[in-house]
C-alpha cells in the first residue's frame, strides 16, 4: 500500500477509506486488469469522494521526466468516471471534459487523484477531480459533464462486462451503506 503521509490535509484517516470493488477483466486503459499497458488504477472512498494513489512511469512521459498531458486528463476524466459507478451507481460518459494544468507532474513520483460529484439530474451528472503530487501540490484540476447511458445503450453493453459491473454495483451499495449512502 502506498505511504499517504504527505497528503494528508488533502485525504480523510486512510482507516477510514473502503476499497472500491474491481471490475475485473476490463480492458480500460486507466482500470482495467487486463490490459497488459493500462495504468491498473484502483479506487477508495471516504463516503464523499473517490481517492486512487499511484505513480507514473517513463512510459507515461510526454518529455523529460513529466508526464504527458493526455496521461494527466485520463486520470482525471476516470477518476471522475469512478465518482459516478461509487455514488450514482449507473453507467456514464463523459460528454465533455475540462482540464487545468497547474504544474508539471513528475512521473515516478506518488500521486493521488480525487473526484466527486458536485450535482446531478435525470440525465446527467456534473463531476470535479483534483491531482496531486506527493509533496500537496495541486498539479492539475478537471470538470466533466457525464450523461448516463440510456437503457437502449445499455443493452449494448457486451453481458462480461454488464453483468461484472451490475454485481459490482450490489458490492458498491454494501460499501456506501456503511456512510449511509
């Protein structure tokens, strides 16, 4: 487990994040298990807010040692991704996303990415991430409008993959009771 002690006024007690259940055997490049290249990205929550900790590699660089921008806005947009799956419980897209880079971030440096959900209708749900590095910086910041899949898309969805995500919601509404969610 990754030593959180540099980010503290940024995270609740550790004790007090649950483990988010893995859909395993994704292919997604931010989540997935089974994507041999993916950054296996897995989640936490406070009850309030998704949390992944993680580093990145050279292989996410853009130049030098900084990560590229496109690695940084894939963690955000599945950060707030997972935000929707914890606490809406249905299946999103993101329609459109907006990303503020604040500074470089390093790659082999420890990393933790929030994301909540700042209001939500019928439709869709306004969702806001923050990334930062080891040291409390704040490097990066995003808002996204996801729209929740209709139930025509739904039936779309290949059965591994709907069946594996609909048992991990039941697990994910085990989880949230404990925060009385």
């Amino acid at each position: 487990m990754l030593d959180t002690t540099p980010l503290k006024e940024h995270l609740p007690e550790t004790e007090k994040l649950v483990a988010l259940p893995r859909i395993e055997g994704l292919n997604c490049f931010a989540c997935g298990s089974a994507n041999p290249i993916g950054l296996k990205m897995t989640f936490s929550t406070d009850g309030e807010k998704v949390f992944s900790f993680l580093a990145l590699t050279q292989h996410h660089v853009g130049w030098g040692h900084i990560a590229h921008g496109g690695i940084v806005s894939t963690l955000l947009d599945e950060a707030m991704g997972w935000a929707v799956l914890a606490f809406i419980r249905k299946f999103g897209v993101t329609r459109n996303l907006s990303v503020r880079y604040l500074r470089p971030v390093q790659v082999g440096r420890k990393l933790t990415v929030t994301a909540k959900i700042s209001c939500q209708d019928e439709k869709s749900c306004q969702a806001v991430a923050e990334l930062f590095d080891e040291d409390s910086k704040r490097s990066a910041t995003a808002s996204a409008q996801i729209a929740f899949l209709s139930q025509k898309r739904l039936a779309a969805i290949p059965e591994p993959l709907l069946s594996g995500t609909l048992n991990a919601f039941a697990q994910m509404e085990a989880f949230m009771a404990r925060f009385g969610k």
